[in-house]
C-alpha cells in the first residue's frame, strides 16, 4: 500500500525542490549551499520494539534522520518533532523518550527548532533533521571506476535482532556488540561531512547494504560489483550465523537501521579521506548489482531479513514485534 | 495536558536554536539570513471538522505552516510532510489530500522537498515549513510607541463555524464569505515578508486575537491598547451575531485558524508599507492588553470560542466535532 500512497502524491505534487523525491533527503540550493531537509515518522505500535527502552526510541528518532543528512554530506543545522499522544500514556514513558531526544542532540551537538504536540490514538514521533553543505551527495552521483565503500561494519542489527527473536544463548560480550547496534545506532555524521569533500554517490543503510545498492546502482545508471571477502562482517555476527545455520553474508546484506554509510568515490581519491572505511567493491559501466563469493560472480538478491526464513513475515520494521 | 508533556519537554531539550522555543517557528543565522522552520501536525480525529473536504483539509495544511514561516516575516522556501494512514482508509479521501497539498503548493510557490508515509491507527499529517528572512519578525518585537495592526478582517472563520453548528438560517451570499475564511483560509505570504522590512512585533491568528495579542505583549513586555472600534469585522459577522444575540467584537476576538497577521510597526513607518491593513491600537510601555468599547476601557478577556456560550466546552479545535 505504502508504493500506492506514494504514487498517488506524487502524481499531485507538481513542484518540488532542486532535487527530485527519492533521495535520503531533499535539497535546495541556498545562496553557493545546498539546504538539506529530511524527515521520519515513528510510529510506537508498528516501529518500536518492545526491547527498546523509551530512552533508545527518543535518541533513534533523532539517528534516523540525522543519518538521512550525513548521507547527503551535510552538517545537520537542526531537529524539529512533532509529537502524537495518546491520553493514556505513561509519563514515565514519555520523559525516557524526551531524555533520549535531549541526549542524541547533544551527542549531534544539533539544536532544536521547533516541536508540537498532539492528542493522537498511538504515540507517534515525526522526526525532522536540516542541514547544509557546499556539496551534495546522492543516490545518483555513483560514476564508473569509483569505488563502493563502506563506514563501520554490517550486519550487527539484524544479528542482534535474531539473537533476541531466538531467545539464542550467545556469550554476554557477543550480546553487547549486536544489541549496541540493534538498540542504539548512531549516525554517521563526522564522515558524511568528510565524504561531501570527495565522494560522488552516497546512501545509508536503512533498509539493508543489498537494497541500497540496488537504488544506488539502479539511480545512478551504473553496475557495482562487491566483493564479499572484503565485507566488513564482525566475528560476533559469525557466530550468531553459525548458531543458526545461516550465512554471514547474508545477514549482513539484509540488516537494516544500521546507519553506516555506503558511498562511492573515485579510485584515486579515496587514500585522501580522513577517516575509516573499507572498500568492498567498484562501480562499472552497465547495471544491476553482482557479488563475487569464493570465485563465484552471481547477481546480488535484494535481502531483507525475511529471507533469512524462520517463519518471519512481512517488512523488517515489523520483525520487531 | 499538553502544558505538563511542553515542560517535560523542555527539562530534556538543552541545545535550541538562535531564537528560543516558544515562537510562531524556530530559527537560525545561515550567513547573513535567517533560516525558519516549522512543524505542525494535524490528526483527523480531533483537528478536521466533518464539514471540511479532504482538498480542503490538504490546503490547510500547508497553510497552517506557511502562515508560521510568513508570521516570522519570511519567504516559504520548502514543504515537507510526514503520512500516518490507517490500513482501511478510504483511497478516494487521501486523494483528496494529496491535491489539495499539491494546490496550496502551487498557490503559495513552494516546493515539496521530502515526504514519508506509515501506518497508524488514525489519519495523522504532520507538515513542515521552511523559510528564509533577512530580517526576522517576532512575538517579543513589540516597542512602545509602535501601532498594532492586523491583515484583512476578524471573525468570519467562527462566525461560519457558528452557522454551521447551530445551523442557522442565513443568506447564500453570507453563508459563502463566512464559509471561504472557515473552511479555505490563506495565509498571508507577501505581506509577511513585505513586513519584514518595516514591522518589529508579529503573530499569525491561530488561536484568535485576544490570545494572539496577550501573548505579544507577555513576550514584548509592553501593554497594548485597542480600540474596538476599529477592529476589521464584516457586515456578514454582525449578521450571525444578531442572530444569535452574541457580540461581533467577542466573536472577532476569539475566531481562530484565521491566518491574518497581527502585527506592530513604528508610527512614522506604517505608510511605507506597500500591503493592506488596518490600525487597531497602540503598543505602551506596561503590561496587559485593554481594549476601549464605546468609551469604556477594560482589560481585554483571553477568548476563545468556548465563552461564546451555547453548551460548547473544550478547546476550539474540539468545537469543530
């Protein structure tokens, strides 16, 4: 239905900014700067699981869309919320989730703007993020003899997500690692900003590195080819995949809200980039996305975690529950 | 409620932007401008009255915000909104809302610069406004000396509200000037930013006058005096007023959701204004907020719909049930 809705406004929103809708955020140009505007609604009953602590959620509303910034190579300038409250919320739950907004703008160290609150049946959070740059990067900026990169490591979240479905015994220290990720993800703003310096396409990982190289490829009219040796998969997701007879590789194509950046940048560029990442495939002439895995080149599917079976069903968000 | 959830709020919101909350919108320097931003969410089942059209309920809420950018005397720049639809919502009414946004949109020149949509339990809209000003108008601009003033006329949107709630008997031509400002009211974007050049103090008409002007002389620290007589009602609030043996002044005091601005400007600086107006009193150093009614003076009452009597309790939005 979600695919519906969106046609339907788009076929009546006639004007729109300097960037078309599509990207992980939009953009009009200010002056010799882009102004970066994005936003994120959460809705408690069918986004928040219940493993999260209201504190988690309020500083996760603010990650989600500082992240849509990041990726354009902005510098968030801003957060807006509005907030829909049911007249029997706990307070208690309310303060975690204000305490929790408090704390991610400090951490951003990003300013409030505006806020608005609303009776509504279920809690809702509509999580707003501005920010600028002198450049823009977007989905579609990825050019042949790039290379595709990656910040951080992939896969923790959904790892983290299994371990807890599973009710799966794993070492505290393994916990640690994948619920760190699952349950308090952080944007990666230093590097976007770094990244708008140099890289050509960028996107974050909302849905799963395998969907974003899709659009990725797919937007910019290019052909990406992965490598999976070179993924950056830690040992904790490994262990979690071999407890439950399932690929690393794939966990870590299918895990989503991990906020690490994906981009591209050309080849003899990316030695100039103050900060750390790993290079995991090329950008080439054509399209689709491959993987490469022990000598094997295949098509890459589009994972998401429901494709990692056990009886789950439907969009990742709703896992969760 | 909403007081206790804003203070929680507050305790746990340290970083605000260059202007405090509390504001039609948050703003921040960018260079030698000011960026504005604004949010405001609408749930179908407390804020739209059956008797609006889903086009209308689009329009209005776009117009809600620009009136907020416009109030801050700023030019609308860009216009986001976050979707929440419940599962069995009627195809045809959200249709109507995508073209009424895609109508304010184009009537005010504004792009669409980000759109999200999700599921929830009830219609839910929450919609984003950027501006930007090189000179920003606010509720704590008003100067002792300056004259207040307020865009178009007062009254018609409760004057149509009492109409329809009472169901009174009145001309086609009376019915559709009340039911215009009722149901499609327009936010005033040339004049905002027309003022922006001249006006000190400014505030939109969301909750009507009375509350609109006792919260610009609370946040100016200065009193103002009105003069009733001069307050810009039309002959078709008079009517309904007789009708039903109320006040015209009271109904233009309390009428909300008008979107005309009310606003101070220097004495000697009025006629430079290139925009219609009409002068309604004066700013004085003190406090307070009085009005002058046939030679009486007295403080003037913070108003709302709900004093106008007739059962009706709650806030003015609830009237519209």
């Amino acid at each position: 239905m979600e695919r519906e809705i969106i046609e339907l406004f788009t076929r009546h929103l006639g004007i729109q900014g300097d960037l078309s809708l599509g990207d992980d955020a939009g953009a009009i140009k200010l002056g010799d700067e882009w102004l970066v505007a994005t936003n994120d609604m959460l809705v408690r009953k069918t986004d928040v699981p219940d493993i999260m602590t209201p504190k988690q959620v309020g500083f996760k509303i603010v990650t989600m869309n500082v992240s849509d910034v990041a990726a354009m190579g902005a510098k968030p300038l801003g957060f807006l919320f509005s907030l829909g409250v049911p007249r029997d919320i706990e307070m208690d739950y309310l303060e975690g989730i204000a305490e929790g907004i408090g704390k991610a703008l400090e951490f951003y160290e990003v300013p409030v703007l505006s806020a608005d609150t609303n009776e509504a049946d279920d809690l809702i959070i509509d999580g707003i993020a501005l920010g600028r740059t002198k450049r823009l990067l977007t989905r579609s900026g990825a050019r042949p003899g790039d290379l595709v990169c990656v910040t951080g490591d992939i896969g923790r979240a959904l790892a983290g997500l299994l371990v807890w479905k599973h009710g799966l015994n794993v070492p505290p220290s393994t916990k640690k690692a994948l619920y760190e990720k699952l349950l308090e993800p952080r944007a990666r703003v230093r590097e976007g900003i770094e990244l708008s310096r140099i890289a050509n396409g960028a996107i974050d990982i909302s849905d799963g590195l395998s969907k974003e190289l899709h659009l990725l490829a797919g937007m910019s009219g290019v052909r990406i080819e992965i490598d999976a040796r070179k993924l950056p998969i830690r040992g904790e997701v490994r262990e979690v995949a071999e407890a439950l007879g399932l690929d690393p590789i794939e966990i870590a194509l299918a895990s989503g809200e991990e906020f690490e950046l994906v981009f591209t940048v050309p080849e003899g560029r990316a030695d100039d980039l103050r900060m750390e990442f790993t290079v995991i495939g090329r950008v080439e002439r054509g399209d689709g996305v491959y993987i490469t895995t022990d000598g094997k080149r295949q098509e890459m599917p589009v994972l998401g975690w429901e494709h990692l079976g056990r009886g789950a069903k439907g969009t990742y968000r709703e896992m969760f529950r």
